[in-house]
C-alpha cells in the first residue's frame, strides 16, 4: 500500500464516538476533501448512507424530504442514517429538526458537508441539546505522523509547565518545516509530486467556487471571487483591509465581506478575533486571517522550496508559519481538557501578540519566530504584556515558537519550543 492509499487515523474520532452518544443528530463540517466522508464510513459503517452528490437522491430529497427519511430510516434500528454533502438541500434540515422532535432516541443522523446546514436561527434554536456540530480540519501533523495528539495547550495551562514534561521534539532542519508546510493536510493531495500538488490545489479552488460557493449564494463574478482567494493566500497571518480588496477586486465592499464570510463557513479561511482587555482604548479591534491549509495558500502563491532560500524572499516563511502554527493549536483544541479560544492582540503602539490562547483568567501567548535562534528580545512584547499590559491582572505564560531544536525557558513562565513541540506526547 502505498503512502496515498494509507488510511490516516484522526483524533477526532473520540469526540465523534462521544457525539453520536450524547447527540439525536451529529453535523460533521470541514473543507471538501478532507476525509469527512472516509471517516464516518469508517467509523459508523453499521449505518445507512446516501450522499447528496447523488442528484437523483437530491431531487427525491427536495420534493418530499420527511417522507424520504422516513422511508431511509425504516429498519435501520440504532444504527444512524449518513447523509453525505447535506448542505446541498435546501429543505434537509428543517425535515431533520422535525423527525428529531419526535423521536428522542440518540445517534439518529450524521450528517457531513463542507458548510453548516443549521444556520437558520429558528432551526439552530430548536436543536440545542438535540445536535453536536464538529468541524475536521485538513491532517496536523501529528496524524500524519500517526501521532497521539497534542496536549501541548494543556500543558501550558498548568500552573508551573516543566518542560521535562514534553518529550524531545521532533529534530527537523528548515527545509523540513518548509516541506510540510509545501505540502498542508489534505489527505489524497499532499503526498503528490510538487507540479501535480499545485495543479491539485488549484483544481480544488475551482471546485469550491463552482459547488461549494455556489450552495450557499450565486457567484456573479467568480473570476473576481479567485483574485480575492489569491488575495487572501497572499496575506495569511494579516490583519485584512476589505476595502482595499474591494479595490484589487473590483467588487462592492458588501460583496468582499460577503465571500469572505463564506470562505469562513467553508473552512477555508480562519479568523482570530482581536481579544481585548475591557480598557479598550489603545487595542486594535480588527480581526487576523488565516488561510486554513498552508499547502493551498503555497500552491496559490505557486511557490516551491526555492522560494524559501534564504537569500531569496526570507521574510516570506513568516506568516506562513505562523498560519502553521495556529492551524496545529486550532486541530489539538477539541481534545484538550478544557474549552480555550484562539485570538491575537496588537495595540496602538504596535506591540503585538501572534496568537493569545484564552483560557479564562489563564492566558498563553504565543509569538512565532521563523529562524533557528531565540534570545530573550523575542520575549519582550510577552513580558510587558504580562506585567505592565492587559494580562497583568490575569495569569500569563509566554511560549516563543521558533526553528530549532532545544526547549529553552526564559524565566517567569516564558518558554522557547521547537515548532515540532506541537506534535511532541506531553505527560501531564
């Protein structure tokens, strides 16, 4: 078998299990082709499953969508009913919310597509308690790996981390961060050759601009909405100007927010809100963007690893990695212990935070440096912001992620870690 066709466990599948116990329906989203399908075959086979794709299935489904449940549900027992690329249908989710009104029983539905059905407020309302959404990002490097996954934002949390507590990270040389982060995480692209990976990559943007886009609003101007994606691979890790893009573009202002909004349903991009303090009037409130898979944003940028020579485009590493970094803390979050949010802060002086990672009157902040070195300067917008900025009245650990090799602490709760910690096991 070769590496292609290996099947790569995922980590979510506990909360999955967990979901389907718990949940009369489970709503698994994520970006096209990033093995949603594969994982509720594989994982709840027992079950009856259709996929919208079909249009025959679809048709039948628009017509008369309770009375196809009912007749797909018959004899299933406890087993669930799969729809695959649920968000095709118009009329699925109220139909749902309806049989599950009705009918109490757990693990009833599971339900997979690249956007959230649910988002009517009065359908969404009605299914609290009654419904689990998950979302599966592209693979973290420790399921490619085969991993177990990262309790590195949980070990942060504690009150003294000792950095004996996470084994020693993987030894990679910069070319070895640059290969993965050529490649990103979709299971069937990522292992192809570089020429056939980027026509891959650009072949999937086609895909999600006539289908998946499609779904959810009509594309007047897709030729407008690919400059815009580009655009938006071009400032990963950037604090975006939608009226310049509006410019760039030659779309409305409107119509910028609109699509990007929809390129957040389907997981293509991320946003970090700003977080704030309360105090307020020196923070910048605009939100920071992610492209969600690094080898998508490279291969849009048709770059290779001679784009990451050192005396080529150094700066040009940078807010990739650092979209890297928040891509592989965003995938560990589900399975960690407790519930923490991601944002970033930047003041009006310029001080800046990469990532702040919230987890109540406990914050890490995180700084993403793209050389081999670490020295105490790297530190020092973290340690004003813990002692004399907005974090001084809460408690404040300071992680510096950077390209060598050696787990390093700076004193007062502040670390420098290897990029590869984000994959290391933690004993907690």
């Amino acid at each position: 078998m070769t590496e292609t066709e290996t099947y790569l466990s995922r980590h979510l599948v506990v909360e999955l299990e967990e979901a389907i116990a718990s949940a009369r329906v489970v709503n698994l989203i994520g970006p096209r082709q990033v093995g949603k399908t594969t994982l509720v075959r594989d994982l709840f086979g027992h079950g009856r499953f259709i996929t919208l794709d079909d249009a025959a299935v679809l048709s039948a489904i628009e017509v008369d969508p309770e009375g196809q449940l009912a007749s797909l549900m018959q004899d299933l027992g406890q087993a669930p009913l799969i729809i695959d690329e649920a968000q095709r249908s118009k009329k699925l989710a109220l139909a749902i919310k309806r049989v599950v009104d009705t009918d109490r029983r757990k693990g009833q539905f599971v339900l997979t597509g690249s956007s959230n059905i649910f988002t009517t407020t009065d359908v969404a309302d009605s299914l609290a308690g009654r419904m689990r959404t998950l979302k599966l990002w592209p693979l973290s490097v420790a399921e490619i790996k085969s991993a177990p996954v990262s309790r590195l934002v949980d070990w942060s949390m504690q009150k003294d981390p000792n950095l004996g507590q996470i084994s020693d990270p993987e030894p990679l040389a910069r070319s070895e961060y640059i290969d993965l982060i050529l490649a990103g995480g979709f299971p069937e692209t990522r292992t192809l050759p570089l020429r056939s990976r980027q026509r891959g990559y650009r072949d999937y943007i086609d895909a999600v601009v006539e289908r998946d886009v499609a779904d959810i609003m009509p594309v007047r101007k897709p030729d407008a909405l690919r400059i815009l994606i580009d655009q938006m691979a071009a400032r990963s890790a950037q604090e975006i100007n939608t009226s310049e893009l509006a410019k760039l573009t030659k779309l409305q202002r409107v119509t910028v927010d609109q699509y990007l909004d929809i390129l957040m349903r389907l997981s293509m991009l991320t946003k970090l809100g700003a977080w704030t303090s309360g105090e307020g009037k020196r923070e910048i409130k605009q939100p920071k963007y992610h492209f969600v898979d690094s080898g998508i944003a490279c291969a849009l940028r048709r770059f290779t690893d001679a784009t990451f020579a050192i005396d080529n485009m150094p700066q040009t590493l940078g807010g990739l990695l650092e979209s890297f970094v928040a891509g592989e803390l965003q995938r560990a979050l589900p399975m960690q212990e407790a519930d923490y949010r991601l944002y970033h802060w930047r003041s009006a002086e310029q001080r800046e935070i990469d990532i702040l990672i919230d987890g109540g009157n406990h914050l890490v902040n995180v700084e993403v440096k793209s050389s081999a070195s670490v020295s105490s300067d790297d530190f020092k917008h973290l340690k004003w912001f813990a002692k004399d900025g907005p974090g001084r009245t809460k408690t404040c650990k300071g992680i510096v992620f950077y390209l060598g090799q050696e787990k390093l602490s700076f004193g007062d709760g502040n670390y420098a870690l290897p990029v590869s910690a984000l994959w290391s096991q933690v004993a907690l």
